[in-house]
C-alpha cells in the first residue's frame, strides 16, 4: 500500500517506530549541535582578535608590545580572520534548519508551481474536493493572494490562518520603496498613512506593477493593520477564501490576503492513497506583487518533498516558450544539486479544446527529456478539472513514484549537505592552521614559563654564594677555632683567683668539727674547685658554641634568603615573622613551603637543627684535667698534715691548690689543642653538606628547582610581572588555538545516518 510506504518514509525521517532514535531529524539535530557549539567558539574567537588588533592600532598593549617585537606578528592575525568560516558555518546551520523542517514533517508535500492563470488551483480543487468558495480557480485574472498549505485531515474542513509580523511586512513594502528608488524610509507600518508617491512617475513597466501593488498597502492598511503578528482559526468554510485569494466568492476584490503570510486548511482528501500528504498551493509568477519568484523558490526549497510544475498549453499556436525555460531554469538553479528526475513532476493541463496544443507541446518535452536539456519524474498530461482523471493519472503515479524515489532523494540532499560540510571542513581546518601560525617557535618559547624560568633559576646566585661560603669555611677548617680557644684560656688564666687562701682555709681548720680536719678541708675545696671551674667551661659550651654554630646557620640562611641569594625572602608566609629573626623565618618557611618537597625540606631542616656535637668531648677533655683536683683520682696529690700546725697545715693547703691549678691549666691547653679544629671542620662540613643535598643530590636538586618553578612570579617577581602578562596575551591566544584545534575533526563535519 502507498499510504503504508509512505508512513515508513516518515518514520525513518522523524525516528519514529522501528527508527526511534536513528532517525534523520536526530542526526541532523546532532550535527546542528556541534556546528552550534563550533560557531560559540569561533565567534568568541573573532571577539578575541578583534580586541588584539584594535591593541595593535592603538599602539598599547600586550599584543602591540608583540608586534613590534615580531612585525610579522600582526599580519598574521590578520590572516587568521574567521570570517569567511563563519559565513559558511551559518550556510551549514541553515542547512541544518531545512533538513530538520524537511525531516520533521509528519506528511509529504506536494507544492503545485508554475506560472500565474496555468490551472494550479484548478488541480488542487480536483485533488482536495475543495469549492471554488475556498480555493478560488477564476480564469483570465490572478486569483491566489497567499501561500496555501492543504492537508488531509478528517473532519469538517477548517483553516489556520498566519499573519505577516509587522516588521516582516515592513521590511517587504521597504523592498517596494526601493525598488521604486523612491528614497522613503520607513519608520513604522502608520508611515504608509503619510507617505506620498505623487512624484514617482513609471511607465508601462516592472516599477509601475510594484507601485500599484504598492498602492494597495497604502489603501487599505485599516483593513489588515489589526492582524498583523496574529494567528486565527477560520471554521466557516465561506471566510477562508478572504485570506486566501484577491477575489471574493462575488467577484468582489478582497485585500487581507496583503498581511496573510500562511493559509494552512485542514480537510479530508476523498480517495483512499491520499494517506499524510499536504499540497501546497503558491502565488504564480507572473503575479504584479514583489519577490514572487523567491516566495516560490522558496517554498519548493523548504517545504516541499516533490513538486508539480503545470503548464496549461493554449487552444491555438502553442509551444514551449522563453519563459518555459527560464522556469525550468530557475527551478534547477535554486535545487542544485537535487535530482529533478525524482520529484519534479511535469504536468500539461490538458482541457477540451487544447489536445493538439497539449500532444505537440508533449512531444517537443518529451524530446527535450530525451536529449538530457529537461529532468523530470514524470511527465503527465491531465484534464485538471477532472478529479476522477487527477487522482488516477496524477496523483496516484505521483505518491507511486515518490514512495520509490524518497529516500533516495533524503540521501541525496544528506549527501549534498555532507558534501558542503566537507568544504566548510576545509575552510575550517585553513582557519585552524592560521590561528595555530600566529604563535610561532619563538613566540611559543616565550611564552612557556619554562623558558624564563629555566633562564632565571640558572642565575640564581644561590649556588655561586654557597660555593663562596664553603670556600671561606674550607680555608679555616684545619684551624683551631680562636673563639673556643680564648674562652679556654679565659677561664683557664681566672681559675687561679678560685684558689682559697690560707686565711680562708685557717678558718676552716678552726672550726672544731669533724669537718675541720684537714684531709676533709682539703678534699672539700678540691671538690669546691673541680665544680667552679667546671662551670666555667660551661658557659664555653652553652654560650660560645652557641654563637657559632648560629653563626653558621644565619651565614646560610642569609644566603637563601637575600636577593642576592636564593631570593627565598620574596616568598610571602602565611604566619607573621620577626624580618630579624632569620631561624623563625626559616622554621616557618619549612613548615609552610615544604611539605611537597621533602629533600629540599630535609636539606633546610639540616641547617635548622645544626648542633655542634662538641660538649661532651669539650667536658670529657675538662674532667680529665680535673682530676688533678679530684680526691679519688689518682692524679689527686693528697697532703700528709702530721707534725704541722694549723697556719702550715693552711698553708700546705693553699699552695697545694695553686701547683694543682697550674697542672690543671698545663694538662688542659695540651688536652683540648686537637679539640679546637672541630668546630670550623664542622662548620665546614655542615656548609658542604647543604650544598651537596640541593646542588648535587639529583633528588635535591629537582625538588629544589620544581620549588622555585611553584613560586618563581613570587622569586622574580619583576621579571615575571613582565612575564605574566605577556604569558596571559600568549595564553589567551593558546586557549583558543587549543579549544579550535579540539574541534577541527574531520569526522565531527558529517552527518552520520543510523
């Protein structure tokens, strides 16, 4: 059945049934999408280069300061202008717009062109059984005054009628005004109650038919004014010619037509096959009114599925004529591309009286669809008054005939579309590749932070000032340390004052106790003296050790933190330090920055935590020499105070004291001399170390520099000022090479039927 073959053709357009989901309309729809999204990104792209050549001419900016360090830079942003894409990509969508009307139709349409007074409404009143009431099908005067769209429908017949917006029908009498060059501008619609044409002269020619035409709008704009923009249903079968012919039923002229953009009129076609199809019913050239042509082309390029155009041949000395052929020429001009041999159907109206016109005509068209010069379906001839005829020779040939060639004429238009979508392809890649030119090797360079950077961080006087530091250390760690040595000497030149005297130890032998006794007095200022002089020595060990092995640390934290250093200063802490305090900084700097770095972060805290180790040793050489003064040593002299008085016994004591002092003193410089060379080794030692963990520990030394790298605009902060906004320009035009580079597959440029 054709009504079944039909509604199979439909559903594949729409994806309906079997197709659900792979249909035309919802590939179509797909590639709409990308072409949707393509156009955001170009477009903003074309907003984007347009801010970077108006920098250019104005001589500031970003952008300017790259054209004058590249003069090549401006010509190719100029090359790289999308323009030309973009027209074709908004060709591509309005492809997209036709195939998605085309494939989102529940019915096939018929269009029925031709020239004016051919007999098109004729036909359509045999195919539709509509009166003359409705589709008026006078002869010897042009009777269609709107587009009319017929549909099979069940039920009592009706209409939809559509208006003109007042601002389309403004922009079509404006095309009157000038083609009449009549300078007039229009304002708005009520302009047309004030204008005046007085001064336009024409002759008998095209500008007089518009300006008559023209005239009509003027005349009778209180009649249509109050439609405009409107949509209304017209049940009253009577009134539905009003909008759609020049003529009323009476014969009386009627001028709605004017601002009647559309007549869609619902009704039930009388012949079983009729199934979803819509005829649509058009203004015939020929017609005194404007753009009648492209109103026509038009409908046949967007709303029509197949076509019939009629020719109604004369009673007498008939032929193919001039404007046959240019017809046929316009019609193959707008559907390039589109195999007319599939559903242009070519109909000669044949009628009592005009048979030998009609069988010659017949003859000489089907010559010309021998020899190629004519495309056509079918070529029919039929009484067009006659429904019974129609329907039989016409009608039913034509929906055979289009159930057949359908789907090859959707795959050809498919094909047509993904053929033009190929050249937009190309443009678009042409497009892609001038974008990707503007940043060139150079430009790219520069634009990587890596670059800079890498500059930068080689000249960082970091490494140079550690090296000058280790250099300083190294020539001084075979030395002995002064500093320790005259706190030796210092305690060792006052320990002698510690001595008691012999009145002080006269006294303590006087004091009638047990304590009294003399190898008790003398055993307690040997312990008294062993424990003052260990004191002193302490505060070598916990004052003077102290200050140098901080020394050591602020030398190198200076260095990491100087501009002339590591420049570490410049990296701004969460938590507020003493600017003084240079271990506070380098503690919370740990805590804050390095986390993410643990070699660098190992390497920081080794300075941090530095402790020169020598106390115990320091204290170990002390007590050695000490016990000369220890009571239990056998390095101790004791004294033997039998036979002695009080005053020899004190005596004996007190110069006991002073001999064990000045061995004490003697043993001591001997003892500690190989000591002194242990801080400046360490010191020197401790430096090296740190040096060798960041600058040669290969782990230390790509920490480190991925540090800087995570905060070089914070380092260099003038240099990468400059950087960062040259890098934000570069950046800027990156992105948008980048996202239009993302876009540019050949693939994505193809409509892909299920």
């Amino acid at each position: 059945m054709i009504t079944e073959k039909i509604d199979e053709i439909i559903d594949r357009r729409i994806g309906r049934n079997a197709y659900a989901g792979k249909g035309h309309l919802d590939c179509v729809k797909a590639q709409k999408a990308f072409f949707l999204k393509l156009k955001e990104r170009v477009e903003s792209y074309r907003t984007f280069r347009q801010t970077v050549l108006k920098q250019i001419e104005d001589g500031a900016g970003e952008y300017y300061a790259m054209s004058v360090e590249d003069p090549s830079f401006e010509e190719k942003v100029r090359m790289a202008d999308p323009d030309r894409f973009l027209s074709g990509l908004n060709a591509a969508l309005a492809e997209c717009d036709r195939l998605i009307t085309r494939f989102s139709r529940d019915t096939v349409n018929i269009s029925v062109i031709g020239l004016a007074r051919q007999g098109k409404s004729t036909l359509l009143q045999s195919i539709t059984q509509l009166p003359d009431s409705i589709i008026p099908a006078a002869s010897g005067s042009d009777c269609t005054g709107a587009k009319s769209v017929i549909s099979n429908a069940k039920g009592k017949t009706y209409a939809e009628v559509t208006f003109y917006s007042e601002r389309e029908l403004m922009e079509q009498l404006q095309r009157y005004l000038d083609k009449l060059e009549s300078g007039i501008v229009l304002g708005s619609l009520a302009d047309l109650k004030r204008i005046s044409l007085v001064e336009i002269k024409t002759d008998m020619t095209a500008k007089s038919s518009f300006l008559s035409h023209f005239k009509k709008y003027m005349e009778h704009y209180g009649e249509y004014c109050g439609l405009l923009g409107s949509v209304i249903t017209v049940h009253d079968e009577e009134r539905i010619r009003d909008y759609v012919a020049q003529y009323g039923v009476d014969e009386r002229k009627t001028y709605l037509y004017l601002a009647v953009k559309e007549v869609r009129i619902y009704t039930e076609f009388h012949y079983a096959d009729a199934g979803k199809i819509t005829l649509v019913d058009t203004i015939g050239i020929g017609d005194t009114s404007l753009g009648i042509e492209d109103k026509m082309m038009a409908t046949l390029v967007n709303d029509s599925d197949a076509a019939i155009l009629i020719r109604r041949p004369e009673e007498k000395g008939d032929a193919l004529r001039e404007w046959d052929n240019r017809l046929y020429d316009l019609i193959k001009k707008n559907m390039q591309g589109q195999e007319l041999d599939k559903w242009l159907f070519y109909v000669l109206n044949r009628y009592k009286g005009n048979e030998r016109t009609s069988a010659g005509m017949f003859a000489q068209l089907q010559e010309h669809i021998k020899s190629g010069s004519l495309q056509v379906a079918k070529l029919i001839e039929v009484d067009c008054k006659n429904p019974e005829a129609v329907e039989k020779d016409l009608v039913l040939v034509i929906l055979d005939t289009l159930t057949k060639n359908l789907e090859t004429i959707d795959a050809g238009m498919l094909k047509k579309a993904n053929d033009s979508f190929e050249r937009l392809y190309l443009d678009f890649y042409d497009l892609r590749g001038k974008i990707g030119s503007v940043l060139d090797n150079r430009f790219r360079k520069i634009m990587n932070t890596g670059g800079l950077f890498d500059k930068l961080f080689k000249g960082l006087p970091l490494f140079s000032r550690l090296r000058e530091l280790e250099k300083s250390y190294r020539a001084h760690k075979e030395e002995q340390c002064m500093a320790i040595k005259e706190d030796v000497l210092k305690v060792l030149r006052g320990i002698a004052c510690l001595c008691p005297d012999k009145e002080e130890v006269l006294m303590k032998l006087g004091g009638g106790t047990i304590d009294a006794q003399p190898n008790v007095v003398y055993n307690h200022y040997a312990d008294h003296l062993r424990a003052e002089i260990a004191d002193r020595f302490e505060i070598v060990t916990n004052q003077t050790l102290v200050e140098l092995q901080e020394k050591v640390k602020t030398d190198i934290i200076d260095i990491l933190y100087s501009q002339d250093g590591g420049r570490l200063g410049g990296i701004p802490l969460l938590k507020p330090v003493n600017a003084g305090d240079k271990l506070e900084w380098l503690r919370e700097f740990i805590e804050e920055k390095l986390d993410n770095f643990p070699s660098v972060k190992d390497a920081f805290s080794y300075i941090l935590d530095y402790r020169l180790n020598i106390e115990g040793l320091l204290e170990y050489k002390v007590n050695c020499s000490l016990e000369y003064l220890d009571p239990v040593s056998k390095k101790f002299c004791n004294i033997d105070p039998r036979g002695l008085s009080d005053e020899e016994t004190a005596d004996r004591i007190a110069q006991s004291f002073l001999y064990a002092i000045d061995t004490v003193a003697d043993d001591m410089v001997g003892s500690v001399a190989d000591m002194l060379v242990i801080p400046n080794n360490s010191f020197f030692a401790r430096i090296r170390k740190f040096r060798e963990k960041i600058a040669y520990s290969d782990e230390g030394n790509e920490e480190l520099k991925e540090f800087y790298r995570d905060n070089c605009a914070a380092v260099w902060k003038e240099e990468f000022g400059r950087q960062i906004s040259t890098q934000a320009a570069l950046g800027a035009w990156t992105n948008f090479d980048s996202e239009i580079a993302s876009l540019c597959d050949r693939s994505k440029f193809n409509i892909k039927i299920a």
